[in-house]
C-alpha cells in the first residue's frame, strides 16, 4: 500500500467509532440503578455471583434479567466510604447464568436496549464526572464478552449551575479503556 491509501485507510478507521456514536439513540430518560440486595436471588445464584466475583454478597445488589438466550446477572456495588464505589461510581458486572463475567466496568447508571446482539441486550452505561457532566459507553455483546462499540459525553448545566432544558451531548470515538 502506498502512504496515501494507509492515510486514507487509517483516517477511515479513527472516524467509524464516531460515526457509529453519532447514530447511537443516546436517549437520556429510563436510566437505572441497582437496589435490590444479592440476598433476594436464590442460594445458589447469590453464592456463584459472590465466587465469581470474590466479594461478599452483602457488598452487592443484583438483577436477574431475561434475555432471548436465556438469563443474564446484572451486579453492582454497594456505595459506602471505604468501599468498592467512589464518587458515586461503582463497579458494575454483568454475568451469564454460568456466573462468568461478560462485562466489567465502572458506573453510575445503566440502561438496558431494546436491540440486541449474540442474544444479550445492548447497553448503555454513564460514569459520573462532575455535578454537570457524564461519559457514556455503548455496549454490544460480541460472542464472549460486551465490547464498547460507541462513546459520548453529556453535560446537563452550564458551570453556573443552570441546567440545560435538553442535555448536550457530544459524541467521540473511543479511547482504550474501558
């Protein structure tokens, strides 16, 4: 390849991530929080929930959700000082019904899609930043493991402590993490 087609084709490559963000619905409404304790599931799923992750159930809450290949686990931690969250943002998992983990990732909220891939709902996840702003990521289930395949910040106020009547989004690509 000549330097002229490898510019081309890396060009094309940086902007897809953000092309796929900017056709992303970032629909700001429904977000989620997990509030029910791991000790509401039966034994059995709190107990492999708690080996898999290496946590004591009482630092989790957990939702069992139904998918069109079967059921997924979807697990936070419990915000308290010292703990596993800081600044409002803990770690979130989501297991497969044999208890390994398909995504790990730290964040605020979630919010599960209606659309779906390998069987498992896409997600969106938000990370807090600050009083006014959030990054999200959106996920897609890709075999073995959730892949970030969209990313976004939002900012719902100006640094005046206004608060905008719709929030501003701005879509990006991808950096490397997670």
């Amino acid at each position: 390849m000549n330097r002229s087609a490898i510019l081309l084709f890396l060009s094309l490559a940086i902007l897809q991530p953000c092309a796929n963000a900017q056709a992303i619905n970032w629909d700001m409404t429904g977000w989620q929080v997990l509030t029910q304790p791991l000790s509401t599931l039966p034994v059995p799923d709190r107990q492999g929930i708690a080996k898999s992750l290496g946590l004591k159930p009482e630092e989790l809450v957990a939702l069992q959700v139904a998918t069109p290949s079967g059921h997924i686990f979807l697990v936070q931690g419990i915000y308290r000082i010292g703990g596993i969250c800081g600044a409002n943002n803990c770690a979130f998992w989501i297991l497969g019904s044999d208890y390994k983990v398909v995504l790990e990732k730290v964040t605020q909220t979630f919010k599960l899609q209606a659309t779906h891939h390998g069987g498992l709902p896409d997600i969106i996840t938000s990370m807090h930043g600050s009083a006014i702003d959030s990054s999200l990521s959106y996920w897609e289930f890709k075999g073995q493991r959730y892949a970030r395949v969209a990313c976004a910040d939002v900012v719902y106020g100006d640094d005046d402590g206004n608060d905008f009547k719709k929030p501003h989004i701005s879509p990006h690509p991808c950096g490397t993490g997670g």
